[in-house]
C-alpha cells in the first residue's frame, strides 16, 4: 500500500478547566486572550497517521510526502518513520530556502473537541508536483494494491496522483482532510483539471469524508458541474442507475435526523464520481453509501436486501446497478471524559479500513467498519495520534476477518498462544521479543 499525503509536527493546546464546568460554558476557550491549556506536541499530519494505522496491522506500507531538509522539524519527523517502522524511501526533503516541514496547531477545548486548528502544509501544496514523477516511478515500480490520498496537495498534484494510481492499476481512496481542502477533487477547469469520469471509469473508488466535508464536496461538485442536471442524469443513465436513483425513498433511510441533514442524498449524489463514500458522523456511526453493480456479494445475501435500492433479483427490469446504504452504530459511545485527544481519530479509522481492505479480496463491510471505529475509539482515548496497540483490536473480529482471507490463502497466522509462524524463528529457535503477544490477541498483518 501507499499513502501519499502529510507529515507535520503537530501541536495541541488543551484548554484546562475544573471538573464541574466540562459540558458548560466555561469549557470553551476566550477570544482575544489568553487560556490556560496542556500543550503537547508530537509528530502527525493526516498522510502520517493513517500509514502508522496501517503499518500497526499491516507490513506493507509506504508514506509519499514532503520535509524541510535541514530544518529541526524535519529531522525529528524523519527520525519517527524510521522508529515506526515507515522507512523514508517515500519521502523528499526541500531546501530550508524553498519550504519547511508541514506544522499544525489544534485549540481544544475543555472536553477535549476541536475549536480551531491552524494547518501550514504549503510545502505539498506548492512544491509537490515537482517531486511527482520520481513518486509516479516508484508506483510503477511497487504496483500498490490501494494508493490512500489525503487532499493536502493541491488540485493539479492530487489529480496527478489519481492518474498515476489508475494506471497501476491500484484502488484509490480519497481523504478530504478539511472542509477547504475537501473541495479539490471535484475543482474543474479547463484541460488542467477536467471533470471527474464516471463510474466505471472514476479515479477515486472510496471517499472518506465527514459530515462537514461531505457538505464541502457536494458544494464543489455543484458548482463544478458535476451535479448539473443534463450533465449528472448522462453519467447516472450510463452506469444503468436511474431505477435505483428511482426507488431511493428518503422514507426509508437510515435516520430521520440524517435525511433533514441531507447526509443520505448528498452522498448518493456523488455515487456516479465516488461509488463508495463512507461518512465519519462521530457519535452517530459511519454511513455506508455504495454503488453496486452485477456480481457484488452483497447482492446475494438476503441479510443486505433492506438496504438495497433499485436491484431487483427477478427481473431486474432494465436495471444494472443498485445502491446500498446502511448506518452502522458506533461500537461504544465514549464519555465526554475519556476523550483524551481527538486528533487522529478519523485517519486511525481510515487506516485500520484499508489494511482490512487490503487483506480481503471481498470486502467484508460488517468486520470492517466495526474494526475501523474500534480503533478510532481506541485512539480517542490515547494521548497518542494513533493508538499504539492498534494490533490489540477485538480478537473476535479481527480473528473472522482473518480467518476469511486463510481461506482464500492469503494469510497464515496462529492464534494459539505459544505458536509461532516459522518466518519468525530464528536460526537458534528462538522467537524474536517484538513477536511475542499477550496471549490471545493476535496480529492483523
């Protein structure tokens, strides 16, 4: 896998209040002054944070991205890849001269939820198309299974990124990153930035956006012409989904509150460019809104059928794709006061999806979506940007999820405790310290 995005170093100011006032006003920073707050300051950004996910699950990733060469932020960034177990292969250093290493600042607020955040990622945004042809190179060279995008690169660089994905071949997931910045894929203009082709053809297989940025991508692909009436009941009628677009009720989705939001409708909307857009609705869950066609396993399973629109088993009368959209509850609703930090939840849960992805040859969306927001839930409640035991996630799950790719034969691991797959031994029979696990919970890798 590779995933081409952000490092930064990253800075949280915790706003300190006493106990009785979180959940008042009082747990609210004041403008135009000073507050007391916990600052802590660790190496993240978004490309960052979902590879370190990926990489706690899977062996097999790389991070593409940006750092000053000779500034003391880039160094101790570089010095954590390498600690993480990331390597640098993927990453270019730029002159002091020409750019710094990428910088965020987090304000919190007394329950620990994000006020303001302050994002200097200028050294993608301006420097990042000129380093793309040695990245292209190393696509062709690594042939990823997923290319994951977080949309801090600028419109031309993104796009770039998208071609050079598609021609190896590899699934490409979107991450919108920011209200601003989730509106670049659908920019449009002239031969620099042509509109999006739809499905088959799309450039972006999944979306993972949250509520805010979906509203942010919808609004651009409006006023793009993506959603134009002529132009978006072409691309819909192409990919046989108008008996699905037809049968959509907004009766029968998944939440009133969500519907009066618009959250179901403005992802169907998008269907056509991003078949599969997952939204991060916090507390509420995650909303799956997929488009599928002749073949998808979820077609068979009668279990699946109440969320399914438009695909009729019999006949089919005329129709050759449907949508499936289906709200999955959050695993635990966490308190208030054990929210630690917020920052990286969301990327944890991008990352745990696509090392999940990435293992199976038919996604399993159930285990999937339950693992992924257990480990945002995990990380939520660690000081850390991603959970460090993300490979300690429910052994139920993971072990299901497992176990379906040994019967594909695409993974070999024991559960028992005290076994050891033979790549781990050394010559001595003895087992490496970093193989040995709490007994039961196993590795997702």
């Amino acid at each position: 896998m590779t995933v081409a995005g952000s490092i930064s170093l990253d800075t949280s100011c915790d706003l300190v209040v006493d106990e009785a006032d979180r959940g008042s006003a009082a747990a609210q920073p004041l403008r135009h002054t000073s507050n007391r707050a916990t600052i802590s300051q660790t190496v993240g950004g978004v490309g960052y944070n979902i590879a370190k996910a990926i990489r706690s699950l899977h062996p097999h990733v790389k991070l593409c991205t940006l750092v000053g060469r000779n500034d003391d932020a880039g160094s101790h960034c570089s010095g954590q890849l390498k600690e993480t177990g990331l390597g640098t292969r993927g990453v270019r250093g730029v002159g002091t001269i020409r750019g710094s290493t990428a910088r965020y600042v987090a304000i919190n607020d007394g329950n620990k939820n994000l006020v303001m955040a302050m994002a200097d990622m200028s050294i993608l945004e301006t420097l990042g198309g000129e380093y793309l042809p040695e990245w292209e190179q190393q696509l062709r060279d690594d042939r990823p299974k997923w290319l994951v995008l977080d949309a801090n690169w600028d419109a031309a660089t993104l796009r770039g990124w998208i071609v050079a994905g598609k021609a190896v071949s590899a699934q490409v997931l979107y991450e919108p990153v920011s209200v601003v910045k989730a509106a670049r894929l659908f920019r449009a203009d002239a031969e620099a930035h042509p509109m999006l082709r739809p499905f088959p053809e799309n450039g972006i297989d999944i979306a993972t956006p949250n509520e805010a940025e979906l509203v942010a991508m919808h609004n651009a692909a409006k006023e793009s012409g993506h959603l134009d009436e002529a132009t978006w009941r072409q691309d819909v009628y192409s990919i046989g989904l108008p008996k699905a677009y037809a049968d959509s009720d907004p009766s029968s989705f998944p939440s009133a509150e969500l519907i009066a939001r618009g959250v179901p409708q403005m992802s169907i909307d998008l269907l056509p460019y991003v078949p599969c857009v997952i939204t991060k609705l916090g507390a509420e869950g995650v909303l799956l809104t997929k488009l599928v066609s002749s073949g998808d396993p979820l077609l068979s399973s009668s279990e699946n059928s109440r969320f399914l629109s438009g695909w009729h088993s019999g006949d089919r009368r005329g129709s050759n794709a449907a949508i499936y959209m289906r709200l999955f509850p959050p695993p635990e609703v966490v308190a208030e006061a054990d929210v630690v930090s917020v920052n990286g939840a969301g990327d944890t849960f991008v990352g745990v999806l696509v090392a999940g992805l990435c293992k199976q040859t038919q996604p399993d969306w159930d285990l999937l979506i339950d693992c992924a927001q257990k480990g945002s839930v995990m990380t939520l409640k660690s000081k850390e940007s991603v959970h460090p035991e993300l490979w300690g996630l429910d052994k139920d799950a993971v072990s299901a999820t497992l176990r379906a790719d040994q019967s594909s034969g695409l993974s070999r691991i024991s559960t028992v405790p005290g076994k050891v797959r033979n790549r781990d031994r050394k010559r001595s029979g003895k087992v490496r310290n970093k193989d040995r696990k709490t007994p039961g919970k196993i590795r997702y890798c």
